[in-house]
C-alpha cells in the first residue's frame, strides 16, 4: 500500500515486538512484586477536570491531550484518553484505597498524547506510586528498584538526580510569576545561553554564576557542599533542597550507585515537589519519576506525601540485547486432514505435549522446526538431530525435544 491505513503516530506491534516487550512486562512485575508493590489498571478515558485541576498536569503536556465530549442524550462530560498514568492512579488512591496506609502500587499500561508528524502518539508506561511516604527512603527504594528492572533485563542504567525545588528557589527570587518561570526554564533546557543571562541579571546580588547552578552537573556531597557555599547566603531557599538531594545521593552512594546531579532536568518541573531522577541506558533516556507530594490533595483527596517513576516499555524493548528477542520454537504434529479420527489424535497429541510443557501447533506448515505424528503404537519425531526418531511415549517425545532446545 502507498499509505498506511492505521492513524498517524499509532504503531502496531510485530511478533517479534511482542516477545521483546514481555520481556520488558515480565521483568517489571516480577522486581515489583519482589518489592511488595501490588498491580492496578486504571480506565482509558478519565474525566478533562482532573487533569486541569489546580494545575495537576502541566501546560505543556495540556496542550498535547486528546479531548472530546462523552456523549450521553443531550448531555455529556468532556473527557480524555489517559495522557499520563500517575493522575489517575492517584484518582483511584483517592476514591478507593485512602486508608492511612503505605500503599505500593505498580501498572503496565499506555498513555495517549498528541505529537507532531509521525511521532508516536501511544506509548505504553511500566510505572510504579509509591503513596504515603515521605520519608528519603521512599526516594531511594524507587531509584533501587527501577535499577534492579533493568539490571533484570540485561541493561547497565544511569542514574541522573534532580530537585526541582533549586530551580524554583533561582526563579522565585528572580520575581518571575508562573508562566514567565515556565518559558524561561523551558528555554535554559533547550540550552539557549541568553535565557542564563537574563536570568544572571535579575539577580545581581547572587555572586556566584548561575551557570554552575542551572547549566552544569555534578557528583556526590563535594558537589551539593560547593553549591552551598556558593549560593545560600543569597538564595537560602535553596538549603531544603540541598539537603533533601545530600541525604538520597549519599545513601545511594553508600550502595554503590554515584549519580550525576543537576537542577535543570526535569522537563514539567512544577509537577514535582522533591528529589527528582532520570535512568539512562547508553545515553538514552529510559524512564524517570520523583516526589509529587501535592498531587493527591489538589485531585480532593487528602494531604499525603507520594512518589513514583514510569520506565517507557517501548524504549526498553527496542534497545533489549538482540539474545533476549529469539522466537519461540514450536513442534508441529503432522496429520491428515482428510480424516477425522487422525485429525482428533493429532489435536490430543498437541494437547499432551503442551501438558508437558512444550509449544505445539496442529494448523501450521512446520517449517524449519520439529515434527511430530503418530506412528502404529508409537510416533515418529523428525527435524532433531538429522535422522527421524521412533519414540514409545508422549513423555519420550517431550524430552527428545526438550534436549534439542537445550543444545
């Protein structure tokens, strides 16, 4: 076809996209569940209101939504396909869990958010709120745990680490209100250098260059120490910060994981309200999350601390190395069509040998695989290793071909 039938920024998934992508799933529960975290799955549409209360989803990503009205008679709800996962969850928080507890909670699922051309528009999220604590160690589990995910697929990750609250105390006492601090963030993200020196201007009482705060990283206490020294008596918004970031790089330090520190990383820096961080796998970003302590109250629910962090399953699948991608060998039983007490003894031979474990196909060409039928009292396996095999037993079969997925 000259055109694609399917909508534009939508991607279908091949079989060998899928096998890839399981593996992503399968790996993502599994260090979940060995955390203590337990699953949910939260509706494709949501209502418009909760994503636009009291600024729970940025302007930016806004703009970026798919909209449309519920139809019901004359009457409806304006509502949206799910651009973003932790809203809802904690809309589901809110309405049904809300009991004074530490609750865990972990998903697999897709968001949906408008892009230009033939970006992708539905990306699917492997993502994890952690809901009432606000203690460091909170940080520090999702750091871990995001690390173990991908350490269990084969991945060496990168840890980068944030505080959006520097940030806001360098934009605040430059007396910038909320849309001005917003453009020029975004600005000083895309690298634009005058963003940096109009900044630089409005605070000319701030000695030390703003570059080594908002355009430069560090590692570890010795970096955190300089920027103390270097900005708090001007900026003593800044302390709180300082130490929140100290506490959790020094305890993931003390585990063998030194990461980078820089304030400007986060894109929807008003959405987070605590240490912030971003795992990288060879350069590319994989995924990222941090503290959102506001979140739950602004959706009418009580005050309760929360983080959390969403790796793109998507991206992970594609950069999984190629040994984690094989396809799954299957066994034919041959037949005669022609017949049915051969068609039915085929189909309970395939039955048998799936109970032990093995894939089995009856409608399929067997190409290049096993090959399986009855023979008088026994049956006949070919295609392992070269010459056709008489074999007594459904079990003697099953391990003949377990041995051949063993070489």
């Amino acid at each position: 076809m000259d055109s694609p039938l399917r909508c534009r920024g939508m991607r279908d998934m091949l079989p060998d996209e899928m096998r890839r992508f399981r593996r992503v799933e399968e790996a993502f529960r599994a260090a979940c569940l060995g955390w203590g975290y337990e699953e949910i799955r939260t509706p494709v549409l949501e209502q418009l209101h909760l994503f636009t209360t009291a600024g729970t989803l940025s302007p930016q990503m806004l703009g970026r939504v798919y909209s449309f009205l519920d139809w019901d008679g004359w009457s409806g709800e304006r509502v949206v396909l799910r651009p973003d996962s932790t809203i809802p969850s904690a809309r589901l928080y809110a309405e049904s869990l809300d009991g004074g507890k530490v609750t865990k909670l972990f998903y697999v699922q897709n968001v949906f958010r408008f892009a230009e051309g033939d970006e992708s528009r539905e990306d699917w999220q492997c993502g994890v709120e952690l809901i009432g604590d606000g203690r460091p160690q909170g940080d520090v589990e999702l750091i871990l745990l995001g690390r173990e995910v991908l350490a269990g697929l084969g991945l060496e990750a990168d840890v980068r680490l944030s505080h959006p609250g520097l940030l806001r105390a360098v934009l605040a006492r430059a007396g910038l209100d909320a849309s001005e601090q917003l453009a020029l963030y975004d600005r000083i993200l895309d690298g634009d250098a005058s963003a940096l020196r109009e900044l630089q201007g409005r605070l000319p009482g701030v000695g030390a260059s703003l570059k080594m705060l908002l355009a430069m990283e560090g590692e570890g206490e010795a970096y955190l120490s300089n920027l103390r020294s270097s900005f708090i008596e001007s900026i003593p918004e800044l302390e709180r910060p300082l130490d929140e970031l100290a506490l959790v790089a020094g305890a993931l330090e003390g585990l063998g994981c030194r990461c980078p520190i820089s304030a400007a990383m986060v894109r929807n820096f008003e959405y987070y309200t605590g240490p912030a961080f971003q795992f990288e796998v060879a350069g590319r970003r994989v995924g990222g999350g941090g503290r959102y302590d506001a979140l739950i109250s602004l959706i009418g629910g009580q005050q309760v601390p929360a983080s959390g962090f969403a790796l793109e399953a998507g991206v992970l699948a594609e950069v999984l190395p190629v040994a984690e991608s094989g396809e799954q060998r299957i066994t034919t039983v041959a037949v005669n069509a022609d017949d049915r007490e051969s068609l039915a003894s085929a189909f309970r031979l395939a039955a048998a040998l799936r109970a032990q474990g093995l894939a089995v196909q009856v409608a399929g060409d067997g190409q290049g695989g096993p090959v399986v039928k009855a023979a008088g009292e026994g049956f006949l396996l070919s295609g392992v290793g070269g010459k056709a095999r008489r074999l007594a037993s459904v079990e003697a079969v099953a391990e003949a071909l377990r041995e051949q997925g063993r070489d």
